[in-house]
C-alpha cells in the first residue's frame, strides 16, 4: 500500500511551526536602501534521474516529465507510515488547476494537493518557475523537501490589508509582488523577532540579519509615518513606494 502525500493542510501557511516556509523577504536595513534577501520557496531539490535538469526530488519517476506507464502519474508518497516520501508511480486522477482534492488522490498528472480547503496546483521544484505559467511563482511546501506548487501573487494591499481570504494578511514576498498568507500565529510586532516573515503580524515585513518585523511605509510619501526611533528604509528589489521601518541606527 502507498501512503500519498496530503500537502494540502501544510502548505505555506499552516498555523504551527511546521508551516513556516516563507522567508523571502528579509533584507538587510544598512542604508537609505536595503538588500533583498537570497531565500527561496521551495528550494534543496536534487537533479532528478534521467538527466532532465529540473531540480525534483530524485525517485521512480520525474513530477516534471511524467514517465510513468499509462494511465498513471507521478505523485509524491510513500510506502508506509513513517517512510520518506518520494516520486512514485501511482494512478492518475483528472483534476485539474483549482480543482478540489478531498483526499489528496485526485489531481491529474503535474499536479499537487495544496491549500485548506485543498486545490490542485501545477507541481515546480527547487524554486524554478520554469514549469509555471508566466506571472506564477513556485512557492514551497512545509512537508517535503525540494517540491513546490505554482501560483499566481494575489497583488494584495499590504497598507490596507485588503485583497486577502478572511484568516489571511497581505506580506510582501521576495520579488517584491505582494501575497496572501496564513499568518503562523506568532503575531510579532515592531521590533519583535521574525525567523519567518509571516511570523510578523499582517502589515509587517520581515527585516535584517538577525531579523526582526518591521511596519510597512511609503518612502515616497512624506506622511508615511514610523514609531519612533525608526525610520522609513527602502527595500531593492521590492517597489519604491513599499518599505520597511527600521531603527534610526541602523
């Protein structure tokens, strides 16, 4: 019996540790303007076998190049409990993109169960969004190593906190798009640590080495205002009119 990979409960956003996955947004605040951090979604995957230079997880098939026999798929499971996951052989569902996948099993070929309630999602792997649509970001998986699914930024207003699920906040991710997140229930504040930048509360982003969340500002706009002792920083790679408020020392 193969057990199959349910990501859909711990993609992203989950409420617990486990599910602290994005860290793209740290930056380092040491000048009117601040470097992007070098993290990635879904990164650490391997070369998978057959040469096909697309980062997945080695196993008995390619999530990309979907070499199983017919009427089958390749799927993330395992052969037991407790066992690793790896690409694996199994029958091929017929969902498609934002379709539903109750048990996990449902998805067609290329695809992963993701999500609360669970979708299927295109399948990427170590970050590339080679084998995403033009726009769609390869965003990673608590769960498995090197696996990630593909999706499209939501454009959400960070400031207003507007455009988001109710239960989720607007978060800048590290190419300076904005996205909807399940906050993981530390709801840091000014100044507080931040190992991952939905650790801070909604409104916030997720600066510095040690990093630490800061309140979201405009340096573009002279009434943006920050706490005090702290000023408003840009952030490279993020967009002028979105920074970060940082001490005034740094």
């Amino acid at each position: 019996m193969r057990w199959l990979l349910l990501v859909g409960l711990c993609a992203w956003g989950c409420g617990d540790d486990d599910g602290r996955m994005e860290r793209d947004a740290r930056v380092t605040p040491d000048a009117s303007r601040v470097d992007a951090g070098g993290g990635t979604d879904a990164g650490g995957g391997t070369d998978a076998g057959g040469g096909t230079g697309n980062m997945c997880p080695p196993g008995d098939c390619d999530l990309l190049g979907e070499d199983c026999p017919a009427g089958q798929a390749c799927y993330m499971a395992a052969p037991g409990p407790d066992e690793p996951l790896v690409p694996t052989c199994m029958t091929a569902g017929t969902a498609g993109d934002g379709d539903p996948c109750p048990t996990g099993a449902e998805c067609r070929e290329g695809h992963v169960c993701v999500g609360d309630p669970p979708v299927c999602r295109p399948v990427c792997c170590g970050g590339s969004e080679a084998s995403c649509a033009p726009g769609a970001r390869c965003r990673g998986l608590s769960n498995v190593e090197g696996v990630g699914f593909c999706s499209i930024p939501a454009g959400c207003d960070i400031f207003a906190q507007t455009g988001c699920a109710e239960g989720q906040g607007c978060y800048p991710t590290g190419d300076g798009t904005t996205d909807c997140l399940t906050p993981t229930g530390v709801n840091a504040g000014q100044g507080e640590a931040c190992p991952f930048l939905n650790d801070c509360a909604p409104g916030l982003l997720c600066l510095g080495d040690p990093s630490i969340c800061a309140t979201a500002c405009n340096p573009m706009d002279s009434t943006s205002t920050c706490p005090a002792g702290t000023r408003c920083a840009g952030v490279m790679g993020f967009p002028p009119t979105l920074g970060g408020c940082v001490p005034e020392s740094g």
